[in-house]
C-alpha cells in the first residue's frame, strides 16, 4: 500500500468520525429542543390543571412532548412507507408544529367549552414552541441545512430566525409575568408565525397550490387559527 492510499483512508476515517460527531450533535440540539418545550410548557401552563403543582407540570409537559415527538415521527414513518409522498410529509419541524398545535387548539376548545380563559394556555404553548424553535435552528446551523435560497438577505437566515424567536419569547414571558396573558400569546404566535412564513418565503418553501393542502400548508394554517385564537381571547 502506497502513503497516498494510506493518506487517504486516513483522511477517511477522519471525515467519517467528523460526521458521526455532527450528526450527534444535530440529534442532541433536536433531542434538547423537545425537552425544553415541553419542560417549559409544563412549569408555566401548571395552574390550569386542578392538581398540584409538580404532577400538573408532568402532566401538561408529557402531553406537549408526546404530541411534538409524535408528530416528527409521523413524518418519518409516512417518509418510509410511503416515499412518493416524502415530499409532502417533513419529517423534522413541520410535523412537530402541526401536531403539537393542532393539540394545543384541541385543548383550547375543551377549556372554552369549560368556560375558562384560554390565552395563558395559549401563550405558554407560543412561549414553549418559540423556546424549542430556537434549539432546532440551532441544530440547523450545525447541520448545515435550511439556508436561504435567495439573496434577499445578507444575512444568515437562521440566525434571523433565532433573534426573532428569542425576541418573541422574551417579550411574550415578560407579558405573561405582569399578568398581561392575553397580550403574551398575541406576540409569541404573531412572532412564530411570521418567523415561519419569513422563513419559508426566503427557502422558496411556500405551500403552492399544485402541491395541494401539504403539511406545509397545515403548519401555516394551524398556527393562523391559534392567532386567530389568541386574538379571540385577547377581546372576548
């Protein structure tokens, strides 16, 4: 064996273990960005359930983490069964979002019904997912992945996308800390949903009517009925 082939092979196994570590790293960020949102989700939605304060946290935090964990597996398992439909079906942050959305308007309607205030549901849902949106565009970066295709922006986009995110957050919990639940969950969804549809604009990821109602048309669409939502419960 030659040194230019001992070389390589080295160089191989370097480049192998490098993108071992990296896709680690990647994993960990997303594994980091369900844990936080429903960690969060769980501590600042506690007081809606009648239980006490730690078994309510668990409670709320598993049922945010299993509808989000259930919805990125969702995707993955369609991506799978069904390849001819892997392009309609994401198997990273959009069936997440779509899941986990769909069941914090589920959960808003039974409270509704029970004639109780759904905007602190609301903004302790916004805050959570805007928390765990953070962590998944971190690992975004390290991945490599979801740049912008246009050169609007000088800018990195995901970083953009984590200012903005970060920003809304911190707004939106302030608010929720004076009291003002109403007003936290008008800007933690305003905040998501315009980061999302900014976002998908500048990848050239926008539904498309050929494309049919997609799961990217669903997250925009849920996430439009929650503002609708909060802003129903900001007034009423």
């Amino acid at each position: 064996m030659t040194l230019t082939q001992i070389n390589a092979r080295q160089c191989d196994g370097h480049d192998r273990k490098a993108a071992t570590g990296r896709k680690t790293r990647v994993f960990l960020w997303r594994a980091a960005a369900a844990v936080t949102g429903a960690t969060l989700f769980g501590l600042i939605a506690a007081p809606l359930l009648p239980l006490p304060w730690l078994p309510s946290s668990l409670v709320l935090a598993f049922s945010f983490g299993f509808a989000f964990v259930g919805g990125t597996g969702y995707g993955i398992v369609r991506a799978v069964v069904f390849p001819a439909a892997a392009s309609k079906v994401s198997a990273s942050w959009t069936g997440a979002s779509v899941s986990a959305t769909a069941s914090a308007l589920a959960a808003s309607a039974v409270l509704f019904l029970l004639g109780s205030d759904i905007s602190f549901l609301v903004a302790a849902y916004a805050i959570a997912l805007g928390a765990a949106y953070v962590l998944v565009k971190v690992g975004c970066i390290e991945a490599g992945c979801c740049m912008a295709t246009t050169r609007a922006s000088r800018f990195d986009l995901r970083h953009i996308e984590i200012t903005a995110s970060l920003a809304a957050v911190a707004v939106a919990a302030l608010l929720l800390g004076n009291g003002q639940a109403g007003l936290a969950a008008l800007v933690a969804v305003t905040g998501h949903l315009g980061t999302r549809i900014a976002s998908r604009s500048m990848r050239q990821r926008l539904p498309r009517m050929e494309t049919g109602f997609d799961a990217r048309a669903a997250e925009l669409t849920l996430l439009a009925a929650l503002l609708a939502t909060a802003a129903f419960a900001a007034v009423g």
